[in-house]
C-alpha cells in the first residue's frame, strides 16, 4: 500500500512540473493583454509613480482624472483600528467600481478607517479605479514560488489521501473553512466539466494552492487591524477561502446583491451565514412585515412579481433578465396548445424540470441532496423517463449561452432524453417563461427560483435543496433522494398553496424586490460585459459621475443607517421603524 502511495505521490510531483510549465502560457496571454490595453512606456514610469494612468483607452483616462476630483481621502496610517479590506476578483471594472463604492461609504461610517485594496494578481485597471477613489494601499496575494507550491502540494496529497469519495470532498473543512466544496467549483467553473467523479490531480494542485492563499491571508489578518471586507463574489479561489476565512476571523463582509445599478449591500459576519444566498432577506423584516403589515406588503409584493412575469423585465438582475426574458417578444401559449405540439394526453399533469446552469452556484446556499447541478438534472431526468404517469417540460438554463466554457450544457442533456423518450421534451425556446407558468402544473428545481415562483402563481414545486428562501418562510429541512424522487413520483398529490402562504410568498418578494434594493447613483443601468465597447462604458461612467452629489446620494443614507443599526441587510428599511 505504501509502496502505491509512493508510486502515484512521485506520478502526481511529475504532473505537478508538467502544469507549472503550461501556466507559463497565460503569463505570456496576460503580458499580451497588457500591451494591448496599456502604453507600456507609461506603464513602466506607472510602477515607480502610482499617480500615473497608462491605458490607452482616452475615456478611462479622463473618467479617473474627473473621479480623482470627487474623492478625497489621502490618509495612509496602518494603525487604525477600523480598517476596510477591499477586493476585486471578478477582474471586471463593473465589480470594481461597486465594490470600491460600497468600501468609501463604509469608509465615512466608521471612525479611524483606511481602505486597502486587496488583489489577487496584477489587476492594474483595478488598482488604478481604486487610486481614483483615493484608496493608497494595496496588497497583492502573490502565487508561490516552486518550492514553497511544492511542500503544499505534497501537504495537499497526505490530507487528500485520508478522503476516499467526491460525497466526503464535498463535507471536507480544514481548519473550519470548506474547501472541498470551494476547491471543486472552481474546477467545475475553470475546466467547463459540470462534474468531478473522483479525488484527482487537478483536485490536489487546486488544493495546495487554496492552502497558499488561507495562509497568506490568515497572516495578512493577523499583522493588521481589519474590521470589514467589501467583496462580491464568494465562490471559486481565491474568493471562497477569503470569504470563509474572514468571517471566521470575525469579520464583517460587506457584499453586493443585484446588478447592475438597483443594488443592495448584505453583510455576512457568522459562521452560520456562509452558505446563505445574497438574494435571501432578512428574517427579522420578514416577521416584523407579516405580524404588522401582511395585507399591504403581499398587496405590493404580487404586483411586482407579475408586472415582472408579464412584461419580462427585471431591475434587480439585468444581466440575467436579458437571457431569461430574451430581447424580442416571446410567444404565450396555453397547455392546449403543448399538448397538441407533442402530441400529449392533456389530462395528464405537466411537470416543468427547471434546469440550473452547471458552472455556476452549485454550492454557494449550502445543503443539497445531489453534489451538483450537473447530477440532479441527469438523474431527474432518468426518473422522469420511467414515470409515465406525467408527461415532462425540461426548460435549459438561460444562462447557458453566458458560460461559453462549458463542455456541455443543460440544454444538451435535455436533448438526448427528448429524442429517447415521449413524455420527456424540450421547452421550445420561442415560448415566454410566462408560458411555463401556463402550460406547467407542478414544477421541479433543485434550489432556483422557479421554487418560490410556482408558489406565488398557486402551483407546488419540488426542491432538492436549500432554496434562498426557505429558511424564512418554510423552515425548509434537508432531504434525501429517496424522499425527493417519492415527491415526483406522488406529485399529483400535491397540494397547492393556500391564501396565507401566497402571501407570505408575495411579502417576502416585497422585501426581496422592493425594499432591499436601491438605485446606486454612481453605477449605471445597462450591462456591460467583457465584449463590450469600453470606450462607452467609461463615457457612460463619466457622464454619472459628473452629476454626483454626496448629498443627494440615498443610496448612501440607506447605508448609514444599516450600519448604524448593525444590520444584515441594506435598503429602505429606516420606514419600517
């Protein structure tokens, strides 16, 4: 046994060299990026005179200089004691800005505070929309060398070689932060495989350099006098590690929820609230609404969830509206109408599989009863084909033509049972999702939206883990499969909502919706992404920025007061008093 373990460590040390070689190909990329974006004659004067903007994009140029104008904080003293730790992982000027926005407003909150910004490798765009911000100081988590990588690696493949299964990865927690589940969707997300079957070589260089960045950061911590840390994104390396290690540490993470310009601020400061979801409000609000105010809340919380059903737009997820709603008119039909298309008996019930993008969110709300988003699709659907009692709509996930990555998406897995068995078809992408509500009688997702959706319309949903809003108005438990597949299988005796939990459905939306989202004045209201015009991007971002008053910012306000009452989350809370 030894003598194996030997053989495979020194086969894994050989593919370990092998790797650091093909890693030298993306320095080579991001230098070639480089030269693209920035003059590299100012970018070398830039590394001895950070005041300095190499790009070349005129309109970056000239919104930094305007900016330079609005902030003004030139403090640089490490030993004050409320000081802020500010990110940028998702290396897009979008998370930039909002993340550096939220960081200046907690700056003016707290009381002897310096705002550091925290980078994960050379990020020179975001160092440099930091600097216009006023933000001096700066920390990047630099990579390991050889050897260093090295003895981590092979620390990495001892503990590995204590787990024996992808089920007990996914539980693994070293030294309280879980980087099982943090290791295994950034390889989910990087490689475009939606499944890892076994504990592997990628598993085990991942690993070693999630160690890398929890001890780098836990040192960072421990030499300075962080009380807060504003980022955005929580999954994948470095993101997951930071996030659970600073929460763990005690402290105070502030983070955004919606995009791109209706936004609100969640603050993450227990253990407990790791694997919460950013979209899930508060409990406290949410008992307070319903014991006070239930009537005029659902009132309110229904109109917007059908104004945003009928008309196929939602503020709060531009990005994500665009490809669940699509541009152009989609098409509404009736049950009738699908059951004539494929040739269905319309006395059977229709139950909608609710598909989840596989590169994406697969752990970031906790329990679940498949490993991945992956797994629950293809093993709903190999019971759907044996349970032809009901006939089955699989709708793909919009946010498949995003995640260009993926080695295979939802929509062909759903293709290959749709060509195999009757009762299973694909959800015609003509039709409005308004017409899955028409056509769909009991829905099916494993933790999504459609969950608390086919509730508000009347209709029951079957989950398959924890849901962001659950907790709070289910007290949703864990189940097993056997439980879940036995709820498709009696979904016709299923009951539907009654009055009061419509309610309490359309109140929590009139939280989720309405009042924990504001307008940011300074972010603007189209999405942007990594193909699009730069130079109107940062024409747009000037064009807010030249219009800004401190004063007039009720974003800003509403933020005081979160802070002030040491809240979880933030929006226009203060009318609940």
């Amino acid at each position: 046994m030894k003598v194996f373990l030997i053989l495979k460590l020194l086969a894994y040390i050989f593919l370990f060299f092998f790797q650091k070689i093909k890693n030298f190909r993306y320095k080579f990329f991001y230098f070639i990026q480089i030269t693209k974006d920035f003059f590299f004659f100012n970018l070398f004067k830039f590394k001895f005179n950070r005041s300095i903007n190499p790009s070349k994009n005129y309109y970056f140029r000239k919104f930094t200089k305007l900016n330079n104008k609005i902030w003004h904080n030139n403090k640089i003293n490490k030993k004050l004691t409320n000081n802020i730790l500010l990110t940028s992982f998702v290396h897009t000027p979008e998370d930039t800005i909002s993340n550096t926005l939220i960081s200046k407003y907690l700056e003016r909150n707290y009381k002897n505070a310096v705002i550091t910004g925290l980078l994960d490798k050379p990020n020179i765009q975001a160092e440099i929309t930091m600097r216009s911000f006023g933000v001096k100081n700066f920390i990047y988590l630099q990579k390991p060398n050889i050897i260093e990588h090295l003895k981590l690696f092979i620390k990495s493949f001892l503990l590995l070689n204590e787990i024996n299964s992808i089920e007990s990865f996914l539980k693994f927690k070293y030294r309280d932060v879980f980087h099982g589940k943090i290791i295994s969707e950034h390889i989910i997300r990087h490689s475009g495989f939606p499944q890892i079957k076994k504990i592997n070589f990628k598993i085990n260089f991942h690993f070693a350099e999630a160690l890398h960045v929890d001890k780098c950061f836990s040192r960072m911590l421990e030499n300075n006098h962080y009380k807060s840390i504003v980022m955005s994104e929580n999954q994948f390396l470095p993101s997951g590690i930071i996030f659970q290690r600073a929460i763990n540490k005690k402290l105070d993470v502030f983070s955004r929820h919606g995009w791109p310009k209706h936004i609100s601020v969640i603050k993450f400061s227990k253990p407990s609230e790791i694997y919460t979801a950013r979209a899930q409000v508060s409990k406290k609000i949410y008992k307070k609404l319903i014991k006070n105010n239930l009537n005029f809340a659902s009132k309110v919380g229904k109109k917007i969830f059908f104004e945003k059903i009928n008309k196929g737009k939602d503020d709060v997820w531009k990005r994500e509206s665009i490809y669940v709603y699509g541009i152009n008119q989609k098409k509404v039909l009736k049950k009738k109408d699908i059951c004539n298309l494929f040739n269905w008996d319309p006395s059977k019930k229709i139950i909608g599989i609710y598909a989840h993008t596989f590169l994406d969110g697969n752990y970031v709300q906790g329990w679940r009863t498949f490993n991945d988003n992956y797994e629950w699709l293809l093993e709903t659907l190999k019971f759907a084909s044996k349970t032809q009692k009901y006939n089955f709509l699989a709708k793909p996930h919009p946010m498949d033509h995003f995640y260009k990555k993926s080695k295979i998406t939802t929509k062909q897995v759903i293709k290959e049972f749709d060509k195999k068995f009757s009762n299973i078809k694909l959800f015609p992408e003509e039709l409005s999702p308004k017409s899955g509500f028409n056509v769909v009688d009991i829905g099916i997702t494993s933790h999504g939206t459609a969950s608390i959706e086919f509730l508000a319309i009347g209709k029951p949903c079957i989950t398959a883990g924890r849901t962001s809003w659950g907790d709070i108005v289910l007290n949703q438990k864990p189940i097993t499969k056997k439980q879940y597949f036995n709820n498709i299988k009696n979904a016709d005796k299923l009951k539907m909502p009654s009055q009061l939990m419509k309610k309490k459905i359309y109140t929590y939306l009139f939280i989720q919706q309405k009042l924990m989202v504001i307008e940011n004045p300074l972010l603007i209201d189209k999405w942007f992404d990594r193909e699009s015009d730069k130079n109107n991007y940062w024409k747009e971002n000037i064009k807010l920025f030249k219009k800004y008053k401190f004063e007039k910012d009720v974003f800003n306000k509403s933020f005081e007061y979160q802070v002030k009452k040491k809240n979880k989350t933030h929006g226009k809370f203060k009318i609940q008093k």
